[in-house]
C-alpha cells in the first residue's frame, strides 16, 4: 500500500465518532449538544456516566492504535527511523480525524484517547507511565483536564531525561510538540480550572444530562 493511502486510511479510522455514535444510538441524544461540547471521552463521563465513558475511551485509543500498525503494510523497514516517522504520521491521522471526523460533520473530541492509543503502540512502556502519571493526577483531583495537560507535559520529559530516545529525533520533536498542542487545545480548560468552574468527573454516578460548557 502506498504511504498516502494509508494516511488516509488511519484519518478515516481515527474519524469513527465513537461518542456520538453511542449517544445516539443508546441515549438518544447528541453528546456534543451537552457539557462541553466535545465527542472525547471525557464529556462521555460527563453526560454518558462511567461505563459508557470507559467504553468509548477504549474505542478512540484503539482507533490510534489500529492507525499505528497500519505501517506494517508499507514497505519500510520496521523499528527503522522512516518506520517510526510513518508510525507517528498515522497517529496523527488519526487524532485528526478525531478532532475533524469526516463521519460527523467535522466536529469531533480533543484527541486524548486516540493520541494515547498511538502512543502506547510506539512505546508502551512510555505510554504505562504517562497513564500513571494521568491516573494519579485523576485520583487526586478527578479534573480529566488538568490529568490530561499534566499526563501531556510529563510525555517529552519521560522521552528526553528518562527513556532517552536520541535515535529516534523525530519521536522526541513530536513528544515535545504534543505537551505544546494539548495545553493549547486546554486553552478554555485551563481557563475554567484557574476560575473554579472546571467540571469534575462524576465516577460512578447515573448519567445526567449537563448543559453547562
């Protein structure tokens, strides 16, 4: 398969509106005229409650995770740098169609899941400690925000200081341009957590229907 294809293909995937389509299709309602807005798993939560939210989490990781793998078909040598380069090109056609999903009117989530499900098929011991360093975060505050900006932050330390990966210059630029994106997509987040009104999430509670952004 030629490399254009498969960058189209992993947008198409990381399109899947997961959220939406649950919404939908179970609760009869469009999660993106709820909460904040967003179809991430984290307005899942939100509006949908816990399980629904944990399943559509699974999904959108796997849907950066499936996008990864997709450079098996190309003719590169695996584990080489061109290899891992394509690897992160895929992901990130993936967090782009989950951002713009072409399946949904081009209104999608943050990307979060997704970007995690790319990482944890590049590095999964990188992508085991930044969960550690998102659930810690989660447990301590239950911000999915402020866990999410941190988890974000701690990703280019953990390449550059502790995993080192200096073979892989692309990996370390694109790990340093994520901690930079996420806080920038958090902008409103960040804004609402230094005013009080950032929204917690409601772990093991029903699901309601919230209409504040």
């Amino acid at each position: 398969m030629t490399i254009a294809f498969l960058l189209v293909l992993a947008y198409l995937i990381g399109s899947i509106p997961t959220a939406v389509w649950v919404s939908k299709l179970i609760y009869g309602i469009d999660i993106r005229e709820h909460g904040s807005g967003n179809s991430g798993a984290t307005n899942a939560f939100r509006i949908l409650g816990t399980k629904a939210g944990c399943g559509v989490m699974l999904v959108d990781m796997l849907k950066g995770s499936l996008a990864v793998t997709l450079a098996l078909c190309s003719p590169l040598v695996v584990r080489s740098e061109p290899f891992v380069n394509l690897q992160i090109f895929l992901g990130l056609a993936a967090v782009l169609g989950h951002i713009f999903p072409i399946w949904a009117d081009f209104r999608g989530g943050k990307g979060i899941a997704t970007l995690f499900g790319m990482i944890l098929s590049i590095q999964p011991l990188v992508a085991v400690s930044l969960v550690a360093v998102f659930v810690l975060m989660l447990f301590l505050t239950r911000y999915v925000s402020l866990s999410s900006i941190t988890a974000s932050i701690a990703f280019p330390v953990l390449i550059i200081f502790i995993f080192n990966n200096a073979e892989e210059p692309g990996y370390r630029l694109f790990a340093i341009a994520t901690a930079f994106l996420v806080v920038l997509t958090h902008h409103k987040n960040i804004s609402r957590l230094i005013s009080g009104n950032e929204n917690k999430v409601p772990f093991f509670r029903k699901r309601r229907l919230r209409d504040r952004d």
